[in-house]
C-alpha cells in the first residue's frame, strides 16, 4: 500500500469511530430525573382532567351566559382603559365569550 492509501484508510477509520461515537451518545435513554419530572407532569394533568371532570356537572350550568357577559364587560374595560393595542389581553374576553356561547347552547 502507497503511504496516501494509507492516510485514506486511516482517515476512513477515524470518521468511522467517531460516527459511532456519536451515534452510541444519542443512544442513551433520558436520565432519572428527567423521567420523573415527565411523568410528574402526566399525574398533574391527570389530576386537572379528573378535578374538572367531577366539577363539570355543578358548573354546567352556570358556564353560559355569565360568561358571555363577563366577556363582554372584560372587553369594554379593556377598550376604555386603553389596552387594546395588547393581543394576550384581548384574547381573554374573546375565550370567555366563545365557551360561554359553547356552554349555553350545550345546555339546549
């Protein structure tokens, strides 16, 4: 072998191992601690489902047109006092307003 024929071969080996170096780092799972913080969040969220799922009956029917009127009193708020150049603020009353109207025709 030609000494240039060498120095592609060693080249060769050497992106070879570092390629499955690479691939054998991203192999490794996620550690402890991130698996517990992963499945806290799930319990959480179930806890929330289950919380809202028992209160939806004595809630349901109060959900539709207050909601729609607190809405719109958040919206007129909003407009006098100047913050409607603010989307986050604006989307409030817009939410409150469309699960009031959701609700209120859930209980027709």
């Amino acid at each position: 072998m030609s000494e240039l024929q060498q120095d592609d071969h060693i080249l060769v080996e050497g992106k070879e191992k570092a390629q499955t170096q690479q691939v054998s780092s991203f192999s490794h799972q996620a550690s402890p601690s991130a698996r517990r913080r992963g499945s806290a969040l799930r319990r959480f969220f179930s806890k929330v489902r289950g919380a809202a799922a028992r209160l939806w009956p004595h809630v349901r029917p109060v959900v539709g047109i207050p909601l729609i009127y607190i809405g719109v009193v958040l919206m007129v708020v909003f407009y006098f006092t100047n913050l409607t150049n603010y989307n986050l603020l604006l989307f409030l009353p817009l939410l409150l307003i469309t699960v009031g109207i959701i609700g209120s025709v859930a209980l027709k």
